[in-house]
C-alpha cells in the first residue's frame, strides 16, 4: 500500500523554552562581565560581536532546531503511524544498521546491475520513491533501483555513478531508521542544510531528512563529496 508523507512537525515548546533560557543566560553573564560605571556615548555605540560563547552555542541550536523539524512520521492512508517510535532504538541500533548499508553498497559494486520500475518499488517497500533530479544535475548518473533488506526493514537502494565511482543512494523511513542517532555520523551544516556525515570501513555515509523520508548516500567518494551530494536533495 502506498504510503502518504505528511508535513513538518512543530518544535516543541519546552525545546524552544530551553533554547530561550540558555541565550538569555548567556547575555546575563556577557553583560556582567562589563565595567561598572562607564558613561554612556552620546552616539550610537558600535554593533558588539556577538559573545564567542553564543557564537558556539548557534550551530548546535540551528543543527537541533532542524533535526527536530525533520522529525515526522510516514502515516499510511489511514492515518495510523508505521512502527515503533524512535525512542525505542539505541545509537547502537542504528550504528548496525548503517554496517548493513556500507555491506550491502560494497557488495554491489562487484554485482550486475539490477532494476524494477519504481511503482513495484514503492510497493516492495511501503514509501514514495523517486529518484531525485538534483543529483542528475551534480554529475550523477542512475544506474538502477532495488529493495533491500537491512534489519527487519526494506529499502529503496538505488545504484548511481559519480566521476566514474560507485554511490549508492537508500530511501527509507526516517521514523523508523533514524540515521541522526548513529555515534559513527556527526552533524554537519551546508547550504543551511543538515547533514549527518561519517566515515566508516572505508566508505562515506551522509544522510538528510526531508519530510519524512530519509536519503542515505553511501559511496566511494571522500566524505565532502558525499555530504554536497546529500544537501543538494530537496
């Protein structure tokens, strides 16, 4: 059955009381930090930089306030949500799951190439798919699509190449396989874009969030390369 992707969520609003809280906190401290008793110029005093301590707080709360965006659930059309919540699988969990991906993209570098139309695609694995047009425009090149198991979910491995290197790009229920929690990818900022990037066994994984799908990509390209190609999808 074919499954609908519904919008954002909201942020909740103890996150955004927390977030408040702690800039005001530091504003607090900034501004006790200053001489007493200096007189005020009669012109307007120049823009201050903001406090070093905020300047390394915002990308954390930026990074934060996105992935908790991006947190939304694939509801099939009766409306009832797909698997367990999050809050049941461990960093561990995830971890696994990502070693399964690297496997399976090193495995099928070495193996024909196969294909099914997406319509059996999105069947095969319960999600939209689509192959996304932006990586056509940063050099990609689609080679094919499959299902493939990883744990006791199925997912959409579609096969590209890149400069002549293999990719693989996995599309997948971000609810459901939260990539973000995985302790081998750390979260990246491009093009106002959250991306969860690593290396491991050789490989390079980013993954982003878009309404609700997940877009994983491992490849044989260095991790900068991967993490453009993840924040290019819309």
């Amino acid at each position: 059955m074919r499954r609908a992707v519904h919008g954002h969520s909201p942020v909740t609003a103890s996150f955004q009381h927390r977030i408040r809280v702690a800039l005001a906190q530091e504003l607090r401290e900034e501004g006790g930090g200053r001489v007493a008793g200096t007189a005020a110029s009669p012109e307007r005093p120049p823009r201050r930089p903001l406090p070093w301590r905020l300047l390394a707080l915002a990308p954390a709360v930026i990074l934060a306030l996105v992935a908790l965006s991006e947190q939304t659930q694939v509801r099939s059309d009766s409306g009832a949500p797909r698997g367990p919540s999050i809050a049941s699988i461990t960093g561990a969990g995830v971890d696994q799951i990502i070693d399964d991906m690297l496997k399976l993209h090193a495995e099928s570098a070495d193996a024909p190439t196969s294909s099914v139309p997406f319509s059996q695609l999105e069947r095969e694995v319960s999600l939209p798919v689509h192959a996304p047009p932006e990586l056509e425009l940063h050099g990609a090149h689609w080679v094919g699509a499959h299902s493939v198991a990883v744990g006791d979910q199925r997912l959409a491995s579609l096969a590209y190449l890149v400069s002549g290197r293999h990719c693989t790009l996995f599309l997948y229920d971000a609810e459901r396989v939260p990539l973000r929690r995985s302790h081998y990818l750390k979260a990246r900022a491009l093009d106002r874009q959250a991306v969860f990037a690593g290396t491991r066994r050789g490989y390079a994984l980013a993954a982003v969030e878009r309404r609700g799908l997940g877009y994983a990509i491992a490849t044989d390209l260095d991790v900068r390369e991967a993490v453009e190609l993840a924040a290019a999808i819309r």
